[in-house]
C-alpha cells in the first residue's frame, strides 16, 4: 500500500478537498493508497512517523521539512487549473 501525505496552512479545507480528488483518481489508477493529512506545522513530525512515499502539499512547502520524500505542489486540487497533469505526476511517483 502507497502513502499520500496531503498538506495545508492551517483549516484542513484544501487538504480535504485535494485528498477527495485524490481519491478517485487513485482508485482509477488501480493504486491502493493510505492518505495522511496534516498541516504545514506538522509536516517535519510526521514525515519521520508516516514515512509517505509522496507529499502533496496544497500551497508552498519548505523543502527542509521533507526528509527528502518527493513532492508534487497541489494548489490544481484548489483552482482546478492542471489537475490531470498533476495527478500523472502523482501516479508516476507511486509507482516507481
């Protein structure tokens, strides 16, 4: 099973709203996923606990606090310009 960390500023509106597009597009794809959602505050902690195989944050992320797991930007989840193209990415990463 694959792990999606989806991560937002603070409310948990736009990682909610991205990790329902994501589920879909996943089950679409054929890929089992477990989805992890946190804040940006919480990103660094639960990289180290989680361990996910992608983040997809929804806004800007330091990339000191990713421990070197890959990330693909998530803001198509809230504007929906790119969301295709942006869910391929995912995929692509997942199945590497």
């Amino acid at each position: 099973m694959k792990k999606i960390m989806v991560c937002c500023g603070s409310s948990m509106i736009t990682s909610t709203m991205a990790i329902n597009k994501l589920k879909q597009a996943m089950k679409d794809a054929g890929i089992d996923v477990k989805f992890v959602q946190c804040k940006f505050a919480e990103v660094q902690g639960m990289v180290k606990q989680e361990r996910p195989d992608v983040i997809v944050p929804t806004g800007v992320l330091k990339d000191t606090l990713t421990d070197d797991v890959p990330v693909v930007i998530g803001t198509c989840f809230v504007t929906g310009v790119g969301e295709k193209a942006t869910i391929d990415k995912i995929i692509e990463v997942l199945r590497k």
